[in-house]
C-alpha cells in the first residue's frame, strides 16, 4: 500500500490548545468508560443532531494523534502495511536520502522495487528506528557513565 504526502510540520498554536482541550474530553470519556462500548457515537456541534458512530479503536487512535498534538508535534496516521517513498522514510529517520539508500542496500531495512523506484516496508524501518534509537541511549550512558568515572562530570 503505498502512502500520500507525509506532513512534518508542526501544528498551529489554535490547533495544539484545540487538541488539548480535545484530549482532555476523550481521556475523560475513556476513563469512565474503560471495557466499552465497542462503539461510539460522536454528536457534531455544527449540525443539530447529527452523530457519529466510530470503532472505540479509533477513539483511542484519535486520543493518541491528539497527545502528540497538544505537545506540539506533527501527527500522521500510517497503515500498518504501508509502503514509503525513499524520501518519506529518510524523513521519517532524519537522515539522507543516501544514506537510508545504503540502510536499504545493506539489507538492515525491507525494501521492495516497484520499477526503478525502492518501496520501504514502514514495520522494518520503525524496528530498525526502534534498534537504532536503543544503541544510541545505550551509548549515550557509557559515555555518562565514563565522564562520571573520570570525574569530568
């Protein structure tokens, strides 16, 4: 499946209050409501009666987008079967394009070819993150732990 435009940037001042008032709502609502219903109905404010009813599963998805909004960052919702561009993935990581290309080649993270284009798996390029993200702590607190040892700290 492949994926549209992937938006970075992060939200508007109105947007994160919105959110945050928003989170508040559906956190309330989900803590007093914790085995259900499997359903939910939503009333819209603009039309007079008008409801609807969404999965609790995406009430809890919303709930999620909306804590990350409220805290200033961009939100995108990706299935989890997705399919990136060589430049989404890259941004998703924060590095190069070249070099998410050598990540690829080097077989650290799934691709396929569609053509001459490389289509990336979004599960193997999230565990690869999720990986990467654990060495870095990890080395990060040796070098802590040195400074702490040589006292430069």
């Amino acid at each position: 499946m492949s994926v549209g435009a992937m938006s970075t940037e992060p939200p508007s001042a109105h947007v994160v209050e919105l959110a945050a008032h928003a989170l508040e709502r559906i956190r309330s609502y989900l803590r007093d409501h914790p085995e259900g219903p499997a359903d939910v109905r939503v009333q819209v404010r603009d039309e007079p009666g008008a409801e609807l009813t969404v999965p609790r599963e995406a009430v809890v998805l919303l709930a999620r987008a909306l804590s990350h909004l409220a805290d200033g960052h961009a939100v995108t919702v990706l299935p989890a079967d997705a399919e990136l561009t060589t430049q989404q993935a890259a941004d998703l990581l924060h590095v190069s394009r070249p070099f998410l290309i050598r990540l690829l080649e080097s077989g650290e993270i799934r691709y396929r070819k569609v053509g001459s284009h490389r289509r990336v798996d979004l599960q193997s390029l999230l565990d690869y993150r999720r990986v990467d993200d654990a060495r870095t702590l990890r080395a990060a607190n040796e070098l802590s732990a040195l400074d702490e040892e040589l006292g430069v700290i």
